[in-house]
C-alpha cells in the first residue's frame, strides 16, 4: 500500500476516471469506473435453479438478478401481486451492494433507502413506476443469502423499512491552488474544480503537482471525489468502513487515519482485496 507514482502521471489518470465534472452529476466515466466487477454483471438466471427452485410466474422482468446466486425459495402473496425470492452466493455482501445499487440507479429505480450496512442484515428500498422492492442481505459463512421482496407502490411487508442513514465525510474545507501554470488547461480546471470541493488540499495554496503520492493518498482522494460529487444521489455514494469491520488490508488497521476510505473501497468491490476473492 505505500508504493509512490508520479502525481502528475496518477492524477491524470483520476481525472480521466473522473470524466470530470460538469454539474457535479451525470458523470458516465466515473459510473464507470465505479461499476460492479464485470465479472458481477447481469446475466439470465435459468429459470430452474440447481436446487428445483423456480422463479414464479410473476415475478418482474424490471428486477435486476444477480448472476452468481442460486435461487434457494419462493413465495409469492395469496392475491399474486407481490412475493419474495430468496437467494444464495458465495460472493461477499459488498460485491453483492454494489451491484445492485449500481444496477438499480442504471435501471431508472428510485433509491428509497440505501443499504443500511447495521447489524446482520443490510437493507436497500427502491421504487420504481409502481413497483416497489426491498432488498435485504445477511453475511453468513461461508456464503451471503439475501432476499427480494417485490411488490405493488404501498403494500406493506412483513417487516419494516430502515430510515435512511448516510456515511457523511469529515469537512471538506474548499481551497485554491496557484501552482498549476505548468499544467495543460483541461488539467488545471478539473484540479481547480476537486480543489473547490475540498477533495484536494495543500500547504499555503500549493499542490505540488509533479510531487510523488501514495496509493492510500490516491484512494483518498478517489472516495471523497465520488462522495461530493454524489452528495445527494445516496445511490451513488461509496459508504465509508466503520471501525468494527476486519482490516481488508493488513498495513491498514482500523485506528489508521486513511482506514475508513481505503476499507470503504475494498468493501465496495472497487479495489482487489481477500474480501473480492484476491488473495495476494
């Protein structure tokens, strides 16, 4: 985690990810980089899983599937409107959210309540015409079950929803930077633009631009970016890790000032990690 690159060189690259940033929203290069591993993307699931199971009749076309599961029960309501599938992979429950918040913002689905990341089980609620959906996953071990529950605009489900919670970053303070005259101009704007976020800072209104960085600073810099630009698309935002999560990385402990962005990442399924399969 410490090796060092050019800034300039590693920057240009993060502002080509970037896209960079118009209104601050409806950035395609980012969503893209941000995407689930492609290896998660959407892919039919045989309507007869390997334990018998089989989707019914009514179960919506709209509803993303992820791929790598198998259909382990189902039930659907005595009036046929609505019912719930349940599910079970041996993918993490991070690369699972991720692919499903992704998919759903991708999908047109309104993102009602993100994942709530609190206790056993992680929540999202997602709306979309007048259709209604709850996601609910559980970590087990060694796999992550989850459910779908899917049904008409307020009808109500067994359990509740969650009331939203939010990861918010600590303060960004916006700054300026009078050292970019030997940039090109595309790349000194978008430095400018992070800079007014507060994503980028520097001593004295320097940013050192051909200085070296490290791959947490990078990391840094890549979550708050997505988090201020998306400050109010919840579905877009990448949650920070909290302290009681296991490291990910064994020179990131959970007391590391950087730890809460590097192990938010690795959660996500943006960066190789032991909890996306890579065990190097």
């Amino acid at each position: 985690m410490v090796k060092t690159v050019s800034k300039f060189i590693r920057y240009s690259t993060m502002i080509t990810l970037l896209g960079i940033l118009g209104a601050c929203s409806g950035n395609p290069a980012l969503e893209n980089r941000l995407a689930a591993d492609p290896n998660l993307q959407t892919n039919p699931i045989p309507e007869n899983s390997p334990n018998n199971q089989q989707l019914p009749a009514n179960f919506p076309a709209e509803i993303p599937r992820y791929s790598q599961s198998e259909l382990l029960s189902v039930q659907t309501n005595p009036d046929n409107t609505g019912g719930q599938t349940r599910w079970q992979s041996n993918d993490p429950s991070n690369a699972i959210e991720a692919f499903y918040q992704q998919e759903l913002v991708n999908n047109n689905w309104e993102i009602i309540t993100p994942f709530s990341g609190e206790g056993v089980n992680s929540t999202l609620t997602a709306r979309r015409d007048n259709l209604e959906l709850t996601i609910t996953i559980t970590a087990t071990s060694p796999n992550t079950e989850y459910s779908l529950d899917y049904r008409p605009t307020g009808t109500p489900i067994a359990s509740p929803s969650p009331s939203p919670i939010s990861s918010p970053l600590p303060n960004l303070n916006p700054t300026s930077f009078n050292d970019l005259e030997s940039l090109p101009n595309p790349l000194k704007s978008h430095i400018q633009d992070l800079a007014r976020l507060g994503v980028l800072t520097g001593n004295n209104n320097q940013f050192n631009p051909n200085n070296t960085i490290t791959r947490r600073e990078f990391a840094r810099w890549l979550l708050q970016a997505n988090n201020a630009i998306y400050a109010n698309v919840a579905g877009k935002q990448i949650r920070l890790a909290t302290p009681n999560s296991s490291p990910a990385f064994s020179d990131v402990k959970n007391n590391d000032p950087d730890y809460i962005y590097i192990q938010g990442l690795a959660e996500a399924g943006l960066i190789p990690s032991p909890l996306t399969g890579d065990s190097s």
